[in-house]
C-alpha cells in the first residue's frame, strides 16, 4: 500500500487499524516545511508566511510564541492541513499534502490531526459524552466505537464523572478538558493547540498544562501556538515567529 493510502485508511475504521499503527510507527518526522510561504492577495497583500523551514519530530511537544500578526494563525493552518502553503512543501509523515484533494486531507485531518481551542468550541445541545463522540464520526467510526473511546479520554482527562452534563454546567478549566478529550480520543498522531490557555485564570492554565506535560510524556506529538512567554516555557522546544518568519528555534 502506498504512503498516502495508508494515511488514508486510518479513517475507514476498524479495517486501517494496521496501517494506523504503521504509519504511527513509520520513521521520519511527523511535519517538515521546507521554505512554506503563504501569501493573500490585497488590498493590501499580506505575506503571512515568508520562507518557513520546520521539522517536528514524532514524540517533539514544540510551543510556537510570537504577537498578534505574527503568522501563528496561518501556521496553525497550515499543519492541521485546513490551509495550503503558497510555495514550498509540506510533507506530512513523508507524504506531501499540497499534492492531495480536499477530500484527501480532510480525511487525514480526521484521523491523524486533534485539535484544541481557546474558546472550545463544544456544543451547548449536546452532553459532555457526546461532546467528545463527535471526533469518533469525523474519524468515520461508528457509534459502538465512539463511545467506549470517548468513555476513556474523559476518564483520562479526570472527567469520567461528568460524562452526562452540559458544556455550560462546566468551569473553564473543566470545558477545555472536554476538548483536549475530544481532540485525542481517536488517538491522533498529532495535537494542534491554539492558545490552550487563553480564557482560563492561572489555576486552570497550570492544570492544562500539566495534562499537556503527561500527553507529552506519553509520546503524543504537540504544537502550540501561543503568544504567552510563561505557557510556552512549558513546552520542550520553542519557536518564534515574527512577521511571518520562524526567526528562532530553541
């Protein structure tokens, strides 16, 4: 089977079991961006990618910090595939993304890529659990699946106990617990975080990021974007991005 099909067969079920874990187990690196730019046309032009060179290694818990305008937005894009470079290639575990069709890494983005949000994103009308379920339909598992998956990421997030609450009965902290569950329950390959941390007070920040800590400790393979210095210490490289440029790498 070829590179990208195996990619692929990890959102048909329990049939891309075997590839999933052979592609989780491939070597290489998770992400490299060789000289990525991405650029929109104006009024005015902006060019919020210039010349970007990234590699992520698997196991890597990588913190990109920069200010508002930075590019950390259209970086975050970029590798959770919901935007394509301009120039410059993309090669996610060693295939070259900008080569597929939407539907090819929407699929991939389902199974392979969780993402968490500042604001969370959950759905008021549902509970928690079903909250958590929706990563397992995008995945294309079915329900029977979902739920004891879900069931274990809540578990994991020290949630089990609120599986049948609404969002809005939640803390903060508690919600984007929700979200981290939600993002890994399917067992990505990759975590994109969005400012994780950014509409909780201090004490809620400090639990995230010590679950951030543990995934890290698990193996899960993390980028961060993030503006705030503190939050990306925690992390164990750092990048930073100015005026579309990575201009440091630690």
């Amino acid at each position: 089977m070829t590179r990208i099909a195996g990619l692929l067969a990890a959102t048909e079920g329990p049939d891309g079991a075997a590839e999933t874990a052979a592609a989780a187990a491939a070597p290489g690196p998770v992400i490299r961006l060789d000289d990525v730019t991405r650029y929109f046309p104006g009024p005015p032009p902006v060019n919020a990618l210039r010349g970007v060179d990234l590699t992520v290694e698997r196991g890597d818990y990588l913190a990109i910090v920069g200010p508002s305008g930075s590019g950390k937005s259209t970086m975050l894009n970029t590798l959770g595939l919901l935007d394509r470079p301009s120039t410059g290639s993309f090669l996610f575990e060693g295939v070259d993304v900008s080569a597929l069709s939407d539907d090819e890494r929407a699929a991939i983005r389902g199974r392979a890529i969780g993402f968490v949000f500042q604001s969370f994103h959950l759905l008021p009308t549902r509970t928690v659990l079903e909250n958590v379920m929706l990563a397992g339909a995008y995945a294309g598992l079915g329900r029977e699946e979902r739920e004891p998956l879900a069931r274990a990421a809540l578990d994991r997030v020290g949630l089990a106990h609120r599986v049948g609450f609404s969002p809005a009965t939640l803390s903060g902290g508690e919600r984007q617990r929700v979200a981290i569950a939600r993002a890994v329950c399917t067992s990505p390959r990759l975590l994109l975080a969005d400012e994780p941390t950014g509409n909780l007070d201090r004490e809620n920040s400090a639990s995230i990021m010590r679950l951030f800590d543990e995934l890290g400790a698990e193996g899960l393979t993390i980028v961060m974007i993030t503006h705030d210095e503190a939050v990306a210490a925690a992390a164990r490289r750092r990048a930073r991005m100015h005026d579309g440029r990575l201009t440091e790498l630690l």
